[in-house]
C-alpha cells in the first residue's frame, strides 16, 4: 500500500516538472509565434506522444519528424489515460528509477517445512503365539536390542507342537508332507521342519525365531509365562530406513512432486543432514488446515550398535524445490495493487507504460509472470511505486471526466402551440434533419448552403420557445452560422444546434405537440469533438435510417434512437 509520504513526493515531482514545462513552452511558443498567426506551443511525436521538444527535430525512439501543436490543438495523447508516465531526466535521477530485463531462466525457491521421523510402517512386525505353551527361555530380554532374520527370541515349551514334531520324524511319504504344513501352521520355518530329523529326541522345546531384521520396541512376555494362542510375544520394527512427515499447505503443492530432494536436521544430530526424496504425497487433502501429508524416505545406518535416527523425533526440512524455465522479474518490479499485479515498461525516452500481468509462483528472489509481458522488456525495480503514484495522479486528472448537461429545472409544457410556433417547429425539424444528413455524407458545401437560413429559424425557434422556458442559450449562439472552412469546424457548431434544439423539442414530442421525429445518442462523440461530453443527440425526421452527422462515413452507424 502506498503511504502518504509516496503520494505526496509523487504530486512534488509532477508539479514540479508542470511548472517547469509550462513555463519554458510558454517561453519559447511566444518567442517563436509571428505576430497574427496561431501560436505555435511545441513539437510533437505522433508515433511517441511523450516526446516533446521547442525546437523541429526528430523523435529520439522512432526517428520520425516532430509535428508542430498550435494553440486550440489538441496535439497527441501522451497520457494514455495514465497509461504512460512520462518523466524528465532530473526525475529519473530524483527517484533513482531502475529497470530490470525480463527473463526466462529457472525459477528457484527454498521451502523450509517442519515434521517428524517416523518409522517405515510397512516395515513394523508384530509376532504372536501360533500355539498355546510356556516360555522356558528368551534369547533377548531388553527393549532396543537389535535383531536379524532368523535370529532366536525365546525358546517354547508346548506339548501339541512336540508331539506334531515326532509325528512328523515318524512318517513318511504324504502323510509326512501333510504333517509339515501342520507345523508351518504352528510357526516353525522351513528350515526348523528340515532340520527337525536331527533335532535331539529328548528337546523339549521350539525356537521362535525374528522373522525380520529389526530392532525389538516391544516385549510382552517373560521367561516362564504361559501364553494362549495367538497372544502377542514381540514387536520388531526395522530403522533401517526412516520416514520424514511434513505437511504441505495448498500454496506450496504446485511446487512440490515425487523426486524432489530434501535436506532434513534434527535437534538431535546438530552436526548432521539427512538427504532423502519426496516418496509419497497423500491424496486426501485436509480441508480444516488446507494441507496434505508428504513423506520423504531417509536412510538410517548404524552407528555404534544403533541407529541415528530414533522414532517421533522432531526434524525440519529444506526442500530443494525445481522449476522449469520461465519468464520472470524480482519481486521488486511487481506491484500488487488490489486483485491486479502491476508492471512499469520503459519504453524510452522517459517513457514508463503501466501494465497489468498475471503472476504466478513466488520464489526466494523472482516472480513468475504468466502473461502481460515479453522476454526483453526493460521493467522498472526501483522507484516504480512514485511512477505509479503520477499515474494515478494523470487517471485522476489527466482524462477528461464523463460530464453530464447541466441539471436545470425542467421547462413546463404548453398545452397547445399556435399556428406560428407550429410553422416554425416544423421549419426547424426540417432545418435540423437537412444539416445532420449533410454532415453524415460529410458533404461540407451542402452544409454550408443549408445552414445559411439558419439565422432566421433559429431565430424564430429562440422567441418562440424561451418564454416557455427551455434553456436556448446554446441554441441563440447557433443564429451566427456562417461558411466554414472544414467540416471538423462545421460539426462543432452543430453540435451546440443539436444538443440544445433535442433538450427543447424532446418535452414537447412527449406531450404531442410537435410533428414526428427520432432522437439518436451517440456514446463516442468527445472522439469526434474534443472537449465535449462522451454523449450527444441530433434530430432526424421521415424515419430515415441512422446515419451519425457527427463521425460520417467514419462510423455512419454509431448510435441509437431514443424512444420518447
């Protein structure tokens, strides 16, 4: 948001520069005018309105020759509407504007994430009793040991695997090869049934063996205890390669994909990272926190008899984010001024062009821009805040506002016209509609010859309808038509006729009283006619089809009829 201070030095500058300008043209326009000819006020690009000098020349972005401006021109646009700003170079020096050049290179950005280390859960193994029996020993006895396939955890007594075992050395053929599946069943591994011919006759006991490499997090039972079947005995999870869980809110998922490398530290292991990859992004999205779960595998090794990582440890993350080539800018060149992102082009020559861009991802120094710009354009980064403040300033003030006639108190309405004010209205309609037709063919000598007898009907109108009191001031000036010389001259004075007879003449088509006629409005005119207001009407009667007097063969059709 722009502070006062920002608006302030912005209206400085641009008073600054106006009072300096107006004065050195207004200099140079009297010193250069001869006497009894249009002053001239400067020398004008028409290709680059801002440029401007005192002096004949050449444009110095197109080379193109200066066209002079007079007084009453209007000379070229060079606010395009706040469009473009144009400053001199002690402004460009006062607020240190600096450009930048769009480019397209890779867009980087650091994601810092927070999670924690949980353990592989699909390498988590719970083992439990597969028959009833009795614990006689337990090979490992603490919590934290580590284990590896096949390594004994207990030694069980039970008599129904005993005598399942002394079945099976007795048999032979497929009634042994049954019994076998009957002791895989009651948790003896192939190799324990292969072995079960050298097995002592007077053992007593059956090995439970760790299924998995791990480390054992869980002991339920000890030396002695009678266990039923299908009791838990053990848990055993493998460390061996850890999960790092962060959440990933909705702003940083088209950043994030599987493959992406991230950095993780723990408080625990101040001296050490942990580098793995982006796994696994759950699909399920959580609306109340507008995030989802991403898992990043990372390797644990063993270090003096233990793992580095320990599970549910607290740990942060620096995703190394990857991006494809795009057009970019550093932040500083985009100004976010409500829903619209707002770019400076300089065009040369103390030109800056105000432009709306679409932005997409933020990185750690530069913007994405989707649209509005080109790979090249010089864009200001600095000083581009007090340029936007004058081009506020030029929208504000600069453009013409959409004015509207003056309110007046609406002339009351006879209830009848005599023989003379009928003859003159009908005079008058006839007037009206031949000139507007005159001007829509752009024919200037027919003009001209019609709107000689315009003094006396004018005239005429004037006595006739200001004591009804309608507001002919405009439409009294008109009795002054003479010969003009272009059409452009021809079209402002009608525009006078047109706007002030439609004001007095429209009340009294509502009421009636006045022959028929169509009333069109024009929403383009301040185009045609400088300096007026964007909307105006003229009369044409005998339901002739629009033709605009206004424009002519230039935009014939530009208007619509006004209904009473």
């Amino acid at each position: 948001m722009k502070t006062f201070l920002t608006i302030l030095l912005t209206a400085l500058l641009a008073a600054t520069a106006t009072w300096f300008t107006l004065r050195e043209t207004g200099h140079n326009a009297a010193a250069t005018a001869p006497a009894g000819e249009r002053k001239l006020l400067y020398y004008q690009s028409a290709m680059h309105p801002w440029i401007k000098s005192d002096k004949p020349g050449r444009c110095t972005i197109c080379g193109m020759e200066l066209t002079p401006v007079y007084e009453g021109d209007s000379g070229f646009d060079a606010s395009g509407g706040g469009d473009i700003v144009a400053l001199t170079q002690t402004q460009i020096q006062v607020l240190h504007v600096q450009t930048v050049e769009a480019k397209t290179r890779p867009l980087v950005r650091t994601l810092r994430v927070a999670g924690t280390i949980n353990q592989d859960s699909t390498r988590h193994r719970v083992l439990s009793s597969y028959v009833d029996g009795r614990i006689d020993k337990l090979h490992l006895n603490f919590i934290g040991a580590e284990v590896a396939a096949g390594q004994p955890l207990a030694e069980l007594y039970s008599p129904t695997l005993l005598q399942a075992e002394r079945e099976y050395r007795q048999l032979t053929g497929e009634l042994r090869k049954q019994t076998s599946l009957r002791l895989l069943q009651m948790g003896l591994t192939p190799a324990q049934i292969d072995a079960l011919d050298t097995k002592p006759a007077d053992a007593l006991t059956s090995q439970i063996l760790s299924p998995v490499s791990g480390t054992v997090v869980s002991q339920s039972v000890y030396e002695g205890q009678y266990v039923a079947t299908g009791q838990q005995l053990f848990e055993i999870a493998d460390f061996s390669t850890m999960w790092f869980m962060f959440r990933a809110y909705e702003q940083d998922l088209p950043w994030i994909s599987k493959g992406l490398t991230v950095k993780v530290t723990t408080p625990s292991i101040s001296n050490k990272s942990f580098v793995g990859k982006i796994t696994f992004i759950d699909p399920n999205f959580e609306q109340a926190t507008r995030s989802t779960s991403v898992r990043v595998e990372l390797p644990n090794p063993l270090v003096n008899g233990g793992r580095e990582l320990l599970n549910r440890l607290y740990a942060d993350g620096l995703v190394e984010l990857e991006a494809p080539s795009v057009l970019t800018l550093p932040h500083s060149a985009v100004i976010q001024t409500g829903p619209d992102a707002v770019v400076y082009i300089d065009k040369g020559g103390g030109a800056y062009e105000h432009h709306v861009v679409k932005t997409g991802r933020r990185g750690d120094t530069l913007t994405e821009i989707l649209s509005g710009l080109s790979a090249g354009d010089q864009i200001v980064t600095n000083g581009n805040l007090l340029i936007d403040g004058q081009a506020e300033m030029n929208r504000a003030f600069m453009t013409p506002p959409e004015t509207t006639a003056p309110v007046t108190a609406t002339p009351a309405t006879p209830a009848a016209l005599d023989d003379e004010q009928k003859m003159a209205d009908s005079d008058f309609l006839q007037l009206a509609d031949t000139m507007s037709a005159a001007l829509s063919a752009d024919d200037l000598e027919k003009f001209n010859t019609v709107s000689a007898p315009s003094m006396n009907t004018t005239g005429t109108m004037v006595k006739l309808l200001k004591p009804l009191g309608a507001n002919l001031d405009d439409l009294d000036h008109t009795r002054h038509f003479h010969g003009f010389d272009d059409i452009k001259s021809a079209r402002i004075a009608f525009h006078k006729l047109s706007v002030a007879a439609t004001a007095a003449l429209e009340p009294l088509r509502s009421a009636g009283l006045t022959p028929e006629f169509q009333v069109y409005e024009c929403g383009m005119v301040d185009e045609a006619i400088p300096g007026v207001p964007r909307k105006a009407r003229w009369i044409q009667t005998g339901g002739r089809k629009l033709a605009n007097p206004f424009f002519g063969a230039e935009m014939l059709e530009c208007g619509e009829e006004i209904k009473p």
